[in-house]
C-alpha cells in the first residue's frame, strides 16, 4: 500500500517537533506538504523531509488538495476549528492538535461536519501514550492499586519571565491560557482513567507582571463513579511536586519527572522503527505500595508514535481514530465550567 500523503499546517513547535518527526516515523505516512509563511521555518521543513512541497497560506492546500490523504492542523487554537472545518468540506481526513477548538460548541460543529462527511476526525491527546501515564493504567487494570479515590496530576513549569505570545497575552476567545494548554492534557488523562464528571471546581491565577490569561491553574473534578481527580498547571511553580500521585485502599503511586519523548524530540532525537523510544531510566520510575513498605514499579514505555500509527489503520482500513472526538467536547466541556467556577475569583 503507497504511504499516506499528509499536510502539516502549522510549522511551529506542534509541527515542527512534534507531529512532523511523529508522522515521519510512521511507515504507512510521509510528510508530502507544510504549510507556514515563514521562510526560516519553510526552509527548516525542507531540510527535515524531502521531497515536501511548502505553501504559504492553508488557501493554496485547499484550493487544490487531491494529492492529499489527512490534514494535521497545528496552528494557534482561535485556528483550530475553522481549518478543520474547510479540510472536512474538502472531503479530508483530520488531526487536529489540542485543545480541539476553543469552545465545545464549535467542537460539536466540527464532529457533526466529520460524520456527516463521512471522513475520519481525531484530536491529538498524545499523552495518552506517555509512559508513567500507561503504567497507570496498567496498575489500576491489574487492581494494583485497589479502589481508586483519589488521582493528582501536575503539570508545571518553572518561567517566572513571560515569553510574551499569544498564549500568555491572548484571551479566552483565542484559547490563551495554561488551562487551555496544559489542562486540555490532564482532563483528557483524568477522564481517560475515570469517566464522566458531575462537579467541577477551578481557581485561575495570573501570578506573572504583564500577562492576560492564566499561569497557575488548580481543577478539581468528581467523577460520576466518586474519584476525585485534583489536578494543578503552572509556568510559576519554582520546585516540582510529583507528576502523579494516585491513592487507593491498598496502595498508591507516585512518580515524578515527564515522558521522556517531548524532551528526545526537542533535541532533534527521532524515532527509528526497531530501537528503543520512550522508555524510563530505572532511576526514574514510579514508587507503588504504601507508608514503609514501596517499591519501584518498571515504567511501560510512552509511545507517541501509535496515534499516528492508529490513525493511518483508521484511514486505510475504517478501523476506529486514536482519539474519539467527542472525548475532545467532554473537555472543552469541562473546561468552560472550570471558568464559569473561577468566575469572580481573583485572577
């Protein structure tokens, strides 16, 4: 079967580090076309993928896409919707990078388009396939964990000085903010794992001099099944506290650290069929049992890769998207009622 021919629209960091190198990998895909009106950047795809033919303006791709398989849309959020809405009316495939649009109504509009046109749709959640993430799941699988009651997941950063884009200084209206970044990531992991959710509780902070949108986020949601997930997202959090903490009636875990494969990517590592990727140093693992008496469970390798891979099988051979798109409403579902909470607060 000849490869996919695959658009990147969006050569930033999402398209350049990450979905382009990701698509690459895959044997069944090829990068045939970048999208980005810049020429360092144009010039920078070339180098990485040959044969690419660059285009200036997502107008030049749909104009004229017939040589074209799946659209990854990996521009800034306000974006989001709009260009997956014109690759649909197209009759194309669609990846687009979280968060899915920057309002659940728009998402619903983008999934109703997708199944009326009976082409497939799925939302980048690639942290579904983070290592200490699937060894999560693992341990709750096997009951390792007994009954879960409580889950915690950070994500923070340490960047007291603002970079000054659009994330920082944009506004709701443009999906600006680290709920909207990062929270897309840990409600998606968390509802993943535990389903529905019936409260939500939110405090948004803008702690840094200059920006507009929220650096320092805490959210606290109850499942339909009683887990209460407590997760936090911060620029501003100057020491680290464990990426996950997950307490149950017989034990809990904890690990610090992220999945190494962000990390591998940004230094220009890429994946190689056959050799390890994603994998955790022992010195690295996860602590599972509880007070006095732990030990170190072997983290399960994070593998970005298979999005792509599931997502070239669903094209191919109509099998199911990595990612169901309606999990992408529940989130922005559950994002808009995280504002509407921390409405009135101090941010």
């Amino acid at each position: 079967m000849s490869q996919l021919r695959v658009a990147v629209v969006g050569y930033g960091l999402a398209g350049a580090v990450i979905h382009a190198p990701l698509i690459a990998a895959d044997p069944g895909m090829t990068v045939a076309v970048v999208v980005t009106s810049s020429a360092e950047r144009a010039e920078h795809a070339r180098r990485e993928h040959s044969g690419v033919r660059v285009l200036e303006t997502p107008v030049e791709l749909f104009a004229d896409p017939s040589d074209i398989d799946l659209v990854v849309v990996a521009t800034p959020n306000r974006t989001h919707g709009p260009l997956a809405l014109q690759a649909i009316e197209c009759g194309l495939p669609v990846v687009v990078d979280k968060p899915f649009t920057v309002t659940a109504g728009e998402a619903e509009q983008v999934v109703a388009a997708a199944a009326s046109a009976g082409v497939a749709l799925s939302v980048f959640q690639n942290r579904r396939w983070d290592s200490d993430f699937r060894t999560i799941r693992k341990l709750i699988s096997e009951g390792s964990l007994g009954e879960v009651h409580r889950f915690e997941s950070r994500f923070e950063r340490w960047r007291p000085v603002p970079k000054g884009g659009w994330r920082e200084l944009g506004s709701t209206a443009e999906g600006a903010g680290t709920l909207y970044d990062l929270g897309s990531h840990l409600i998606d992991q968390a509802t993943t794992l535990f389903g529905p959710v019936t409260d939500v509780y939110c405090e948004l902070d803008r702690r840094r001099g200059g920006v507009q949108a929220d650096d320092d986020a805490f959210l606290a949601l109850t499942h339909t099944n009683g887990v209460r997930s407590h997760l936090w997202m911060s620029a501003v959090a100057a020491q680290l506290g464990p990426r996950f903490r997950v307490l149950g009636s017989d034990a809990a875990f904890v690990t610090y650290g992220l999945d190494p494969q962000e990390g591998a990517l940004r230094a220009g590592r890429r994946p190689v069929a056959g050799q390890p990727w994603g994998t955790v140093e022992p010195a690295d693992w996860g602590v599972l049992g509880s007070e006095g008496d732990t030990r170190s469970i072997p983290s399960v390798p994070g593998d970005w890769r298979l999005f792509y891979r599931r997502m070239a099988e669903a094209i191919s051979g109509g099998g199911p998207v990595p990612v169901d798109p309606r999990d992408a409403v529940r989130t922005l579902t559950i994002v808009e009622r995280a504002h509407s909470s921390a409405r009135g607060r101090s941010i």
